[in-house]
C-alpha cells in the first residue's frame, strides 16, 4: 500500500543492567566524589584569596 517508511543504520542497543554495587564500591565512590570536591574547593578558595590580595594591592 503506497511507500512504507524503512529504518535506517543500526538498531539502538540496550545496555546491559549493571549490577549492583557493593556497600564498600559504594563508599569507595564516595570518597573519591568527596575528595574530588575538596581539591575543587581549596582551588577556589586560593584563587579567591589571590584576587582578595590583588585588590588590596591595587588602593
């Protein structure tokens, strides 16, 4: 009957479940977020330091 649309390229694929983490993988990836986080943190507040000094230099 008349023209069908045709799918083209590949069909998506479906990503296997993972499995479960542990309590310790867990943890483990919660640390590694929170130590992320706090290297991020002393950077800011150094570069907010630095400006804070520019700006008392600078009157």
């Amino acid at each position: 009957m008349g023209l069908e649309d045709k799918k083209k390229g590949r069909k998506p694929r479906v990503p296997k479940p993972k499995p479960p983490k542990t309590r310790e993988e867990e943890l483990l990836d919660r640390i590694q977020y929170l130590e992320a986080e706090n290297e991020y943190l002393k950077k800011l507040s150094a570069l907010v330091a630095e400006r804070e000094k520019r700006e008392r230099r600078n009157r």
